[in-house]
C-alpha cells in the first residue's frame, strides 16, 4: 500500500514538473535589459559590463567569489582533502600551474594570470557575461585568462571578430545550455575531450541524444537540475551524490536538483521489480547505456610519453586518423578516441580519493589518478557507470610525485614550441614551488569520471538481460563481490544438479528399456 | 470381495494434481532460463512468467492444504510398513513379472514408497522452494541488513538445490506413470479420477447407498 501511494505521489509530481518546466522556459523577467540606459555602452572591457551589472546586482559578485566556478578550491568533505584545479591531477592537461591564461580562460573571471595565489577579489574582475550572455556573441578567447577579444585576431589563418558587448549585456537571462557548455563542454581541451558525457552535441540535443534537454523532450537546461542557490552551483565530481536518500524535492526542496530522484523519486517504475533495483543501481547505469552519442568522440587514452616528436626536416608531427582526429600531436602525445562508449560498472558511494600534485604515488602499478569508495556490501553504494580513462603522463621517478609541465607560453621552455620535457618541467615545477629530483619518468595512470548527462530515452535503457546474463560481454560480468541471478552460479552445484536430472533420465530410460527387454507384462493387481 | 471402477481422485485432487503440474513445468523451465541455463527468453521475461508462476502455485499450495485437512486426505500421505517391499518391486519384481505388492484401496491409495516421496515432496522439496522462493521475491525488504549479501548466496544457492531436487522428482514421477497396467493407464486414471478398486461387498453396499464415492 505505502509502495502503492509512493508510486502515486511520483507520479502526481512528475506530471506537476511537466507542466510547469516548459512555462519555467517561457517565464519572462519582469525587467527588460535591452531597455536600461547603463547597458547600451558602448563598452572597452569586459569588466566593464560586470560593473555595469554590479550596479543593480549588488550581491552577485559577492556571491560568485564563493562559487568553485571562482575560486577552483574545494575542500572535499568525505576525505577532508583541500582539492582544485591548480592542485588536483587529471590524465588530460596536466596542471594549469605556469600555463594560466590558457587555462583560466575557463575561469569565471577575468584576469587571473597566476594561479599559485587565489583571484584577487576584485569585484568587476567577475565574469556575469560567460553565463549570462544570451546574445550567442559573447566568448572568452582560449589564451586571454578569461578575458573576451577585444580587437580582431587572426587565430589559425582566420581573423576572429571581438564580441559586441552593449549586445551582449543587454541580451542577459538564465543561462542556457551554451552557456555552461562554453567551458564544461571542452574541458580537457576541446569538444568532448575530457567527460565523454558532456560535448557541444548538447546544445542542441535530439530526443534520443538527452531525453530531458531537447527541445521535444523536457527541454531543460543544465541548471534545471544544477541549482543554483546564489550563484552557487549545486552537483560535484569531487563529492559526489551517489545516492540520494532525500529523494523527491517537492514539496520539500533541498535546493539541489542534480540528482534524478530530486525529480523522480526513488520508485520512479511501473513494474516493482525495477523499483526494486533502485537501491543498488544508480538511474545512470540502465538509462545512459552508452556515452559519446552525440557524434563528437571523446578521448579515451592520452600518451604524453610519445609527444615531441619531429620530422626529418624538424616539423613538429601531427597525424590525423580516418575521422579527422588527431591521433599523434607532437605537442601532446598519442590519442585514441571513442564514440557510444559502453561504460565500465563500479559501486559507488560517493567518496573519491582524488590525487593532488606533489602527493606521493606509488610507481609499482597503474596509478589511479581518482579511486572510488564502495562496494556491494555498503549500503550507500550503487552500480554507477564511468568513462575510463587511459593516460601516460610524466611524474618524478625519485621524488614519486606527478609534475608540473610548462606548456603553454611564449618562452623558450614552454613544451608546446620547444618540445623539451626537460626544460618545460624545469620550468613548471619551479614555477610551482615544488621539489624535482631532474628526473622524467611516465606512469601509466587510470581515471574514472562518473557518466550521468546524456539520460536516454526510456526505450533506449538498458534491458534486463544486457546485465543478468552468463555471457562474458555482460555489463556487469566484471563486478565483484554479489550474486546477481541470470550472472553468477556455483559451477559444482551446477554440475551436480544435472547429473542428477541426467542421472534421473538416464535411470528410467535403462529401467524402461529393461522392462521392454524382459517383456513380461508388468501388471500389478 | 468386487471390482469397482471407483473414483479415487476427486475434481479437486485433479484440479490440484494438472495445475500444479503446469506451474512446475512453467517455473522449471523459466527458473532454467533466469538460471543462465538457456535462453530461449528474454530475462526480463523469464522472471515476468516466474514470479506469476510462483504467486499461483503458492495460492494453489494453500488451497491444497486446506484441502488436505479438511477432507482428511491428509493421512494418505503418512509413512506406510512395506517400502522395502515397494522398492524390491521396482528393481526388479517389475521385469520379471512379479505382482505389486501392494493392494490399492479407497484408504490407501498410495502405496508405501509414493507416499514417502509424495511427502518428501510436500514438507521438504516444496518448502525449501517456496520458503527460499519468498525470501528472494522480497529481496528489497531485507536487503539493507548488514548480512544481505550472503543472504542472498544463501537464498539463491538453497533455491536452486530445491529446483534440481524437484526436477529429479518430476522425472522419475512421470517414468513411474507408465508402470501400470498399461503404460497410459495411471494417466487415464488421474484425468478421468476413476480406478478399478477392490470392495468388499460390505463396502460396496455402504458406497452404493450414501454415495459419498462414484462408482460406476
């Protein structure tokens, strides 16, 4: 009874969301900023504008120096570990340490062009514009620390044109999928690079693609489900919910709708017995069957070791495969991609041990750049899907540690144009005030990056077989430490019990045949 | 003493004996599939069919045994002397045209080793079965305890022991069937209820007037 109402009360509030998500859509704001008289510039800087905004939003930029989208520094509350892009290693880039205004191109700021010191807090130095611009023009430029162009460049033979930014500012609304994905789509690089379940695919997704974000599904955008509560974003690879016993958010919200069950409950089903996987197995693993679907592949291995090769004629090399991905860069080492990626299966609770750099690493084995907590045992773990990525990357064979390679710069260290570990690390981990024994080695290294965008439609979920089954290619057939039915079985159990119903069989076909054979009559009366 | 042609298995007793008949073969031959044995289903399917089977046969098992008590018919399945007897028969009395030792009648219908089997089957294979059966079906109430995880090793493994029993007994049960006086008559006779019986004529008399058994 109390199933049966559960599944009455999900029902009710799904409905509720479906109403009410498209009118979200269409809510017009009851200021108009194409109408205010201190947005129509004309404007010289970025900053500028957010000085602009700052004038009426006067808590904004408060509340944004608080986000990790500004200050990249999260302390993980699981492990107590101070995390963060200048300090926790990935299997992609490396480190943004002494490669900054590349990398802090993504910061949600403007100007941070050392990122051994936090941003300074300068309030105009805050970026509204790259999620609030709904003009389409606005874009940070890849090398400026976070600033837009603000004169024409010539980038790869083209000459790229400085964003209008009176239009932009008076463009500004919710952010939309373009918005966010400005950055997290790239991340690691390029489109698709790093998440394999966030790519530019999704700005404009088909119904098969992202059943909640396309336009003829529930046409959401991220922060539908990543909630913002002044300016702070809710979801985290860091932290991760793995499970989330708070389940619905109406009536009672807890202002953090990235997890499914904020919206589906946790017995979103018909059937019960699918209810009843719920507890064991996150919503990701059978409704995002595979990852990479939106036809941008995403990187699953990344060699830094082969990099900085050159030519006969000292050309650096760079070679494409059939579908026009780099599969060599001089500059960054040999790549291999995929697309509708099946994922691999791990319990999960949430916790995750992440490495930082100058943390002591084993050099013995694969180093695990990020190691999950969980298993069958744990009530807070589920069965959750990853991306598994591969790397080779340089670390110090003596001081154990991964390093700091200089790649970006226009100095005569800088890897990409110099191709010198030597010199490039050199500079990095000088630049970033730690201990390098002169040393380059490479270790093989493995990260897990949980799958949850790219929610298919629900005739496209995984089937019950695709798990419970004997084959080898089962999608769980690696996971340890349960018994699932259709899976696993006790292989002399199994053995003794068909030699018993052979043996049964085989015993009344003798028996039969030896009556046969006698050809008395057997009567009995 | 008379030869009647009596009938000794009630409509329920037959009702009960082919629908449980059915519901073994469903549930044997799914419970293979969810198994991994074979996979002429979808697993999804399999375990659809499974767990219906399963509901029904429970619900028939508890009629059945309301059945059982209140006609007293019960008794039938308690341990008769003369098994030993029973077995010898079955070695070998049956190929060299020895006559069954045993002499069926309307209070003993079953004779010594069928009842033992009978029994074995009612309060050991079909428990076991229907005991497990539960536990697993309602795996999602237990399975936040701290001992889930072997539980349901324990659950599944004991399940399927149950399984292979039964099947081993579905097998020589049926073999067993052509061991009458012709191969299909004890089939015949738990179709249409109706077997040739001794009665004394006491009997007979006593039947003939209350009714309370058809003859014909």
């Amino acid at each position: 009874m109390k199933r049966l109402f559960r599944h009455f009360r999900a029902g009710a509030v799904a409905l509720a969301l479906a109403t009410w998500l498209p009118g979200a859509a269409l809510a017009s704001s009851t200021a108009d900023h194409s109408k205010f008289e201190s947005l129509k510039g004309p404007f010289t800087s970025a900053p500028e504008v957010t000085k602009a905004c700052l004038a009426c939003h006067t808590e904004a930029s408060h509340q944004v120096m608080k986000s990790i989208h500004w200050t990249w520094d999260f302390t993980n509350p699981d492990t107590g570990k101070r995390l963060g892009k200048t300090r926790t290693m990935n299997s992609f880039c490396g480190s943004p340490l002494s490669n900054e205004p590349r990398c802090t191109s993504c910061h949600a700021g403007y100007g941070w062009t050392d990122a051994r010191q936090p941003p300074e807090p300068v309030q105009q130095n805050v970026d509204c514009l790259v999620c609030h611009d709904r003009s389409g023009g606005y874009k940070k430029v890849a090398t400026d620390a976070g600033h837009p162009l603000y004169e024409p460049r010539t980038m790869g033979g083209k000459t790229v044109m400085p964003p209008d930014l009176a239009k932009a500012a008076q463009s500004v609304g919710d952010p939309g999928r373009d918005n966010c994905g400005a950055c997290h789509f790239n991340g690691g690089g390029g489109d698709a690079v790093k998440h394999g379940d966030l790519d530019s695919s999704l700005v404009k997704p088909s119904r098969k693609l992202d059943v909640h974000m396309a336009a003829d599904g529930a046409n959401m955008t991220c922060a539908t489900c990543h909630t913002f509560n002044d300016h702070i974003p809710s979801g985290s690879r860091y932290d991760t919910a793995a499970k989330d016993p708070h389940g619905l958010d109406l009536p009672k919200d807890d202002h953090n709708r990235a997890t499914c069950e904020s919206c589906h409950g946790d017995t979103p089903h018909h059937e019960a017995k699918l209810n009843d996987h719920t507890d064991k197995v996150a919503c990701q693993t059978c409704h995002i069957p595979e990852f990479a679907r939106g036809g941008i592949a995403t990187k699953t291995l990344w060699d830094w070791s082969t990099a900085g090769r050159k030519d006969a004629d000292g050309k650096a090399i760079f070679i494409k495969d059939d579908h026009g991905h780099l599969s060599y860069s001089a500059e960054k080492g040999d790549f291999e991609y995929g697309e509708n990626v099946r994922p691999t299966y791990h319990w999960h609770n949430g916790v995750t041990d992440q490495v930082n750099i100058g943390d002591k690493i084993d050099d013995s084995q694969i180093l695990r750049l990020n190691t999950l907590h969980g298993d069958a045992r744990d009530p807070d773990s589920r069965i959750w899907p990853f991306k598994e990525m591969r790397g080779k990357q340089p670390y110090d064979p003596v001081l154990k540690t991964l390093v700091v390679n200089h790649v970006y710069g226009r100095d005569d260290s800088a890897f990409w144009g110099n191709y010198d570990y030597a010199k490039s690390i050199k500079f990095g981990m000088e630049y970033a005030g730690l201990p390098w024994s002169g040393q380059i080695g490479f270790i093989e290294t493995r990260m897990t990056w949980p799958i949850t965008h790219m929610v298919a439609p629900k005739e496209d979920a995984l089937k019950c077989g695709q798990c419970h089954t004997r084959g080898e290619d089962g999608r769980l057939a690696q996971l340890p430490g349960f018994y699932m039915p259709g899976r696993d079985s006790i292989a002399w159990l199994d053995i003794l019990g068909y030699l018993a119903l052979a043996g049964a069989l085989g015993g009344v076909l003798l028996h039969g045949l030896a009556r046969i054979v006698m050809n008395r009559k057997t009567r009995h009366d | 003493m008379i030869k009647r042609d009596v009938m000794i298995y009630t409509r329920y007793e037959r009702f009960w004996h082919w629908s449980q008949a059915v519901l073994i073969f469903t549930l044997f031959f799914t419970g293979l599939g969810i198994h991994g044995t074979h996979s002429f289903l979808k697993f999804g399917q399999a375990v659809t069919i499974h767990t219906y089977a399963a509901y029904a046969l429970m619900a028939l098992w508890v009629f059945t045994t309301f059945w059982n008590f209140t006609t007293g018919q019960w008794r039938q399945y308690l341990f008769k002397k003369g098994i030993i007897k029973v077995i010898r028969f079955y070695a070998w009395g049956i190929l060299v045209g020895e006559p069954h030792p045993y002499k069926k009648s309307l209070q003993r219908k079953q004779n010594a080793l069928q009842s033992l089997a009978y029994m074995t089957f009612m309060v050991i294979i079909g428990p076991a079965l229907w005991l497990t059966g539960i536990a697993y079906l309602f795996y999602n109430e237990w399975a936040g305890q701290s001992w889930a995880v072997d539980g349901l090793w324990f659950v599944a493994v004991a399940h399927t022991v149950a399984a292979f029993a039964m099947g081993t007994f579905v097998i020589i049960h049926i073999y067993m069937t052509t061991t009458g006086k012709t191969p299909l008559h004890y089939v015949k006779t738990m179709i249409t209820g109706y077997d040739k019986v001794e009665l004394s004529e006491v009997e007979e008399a006593y039947l003939a007037e209350t009714k309370s058994v058809e003859m014909r």
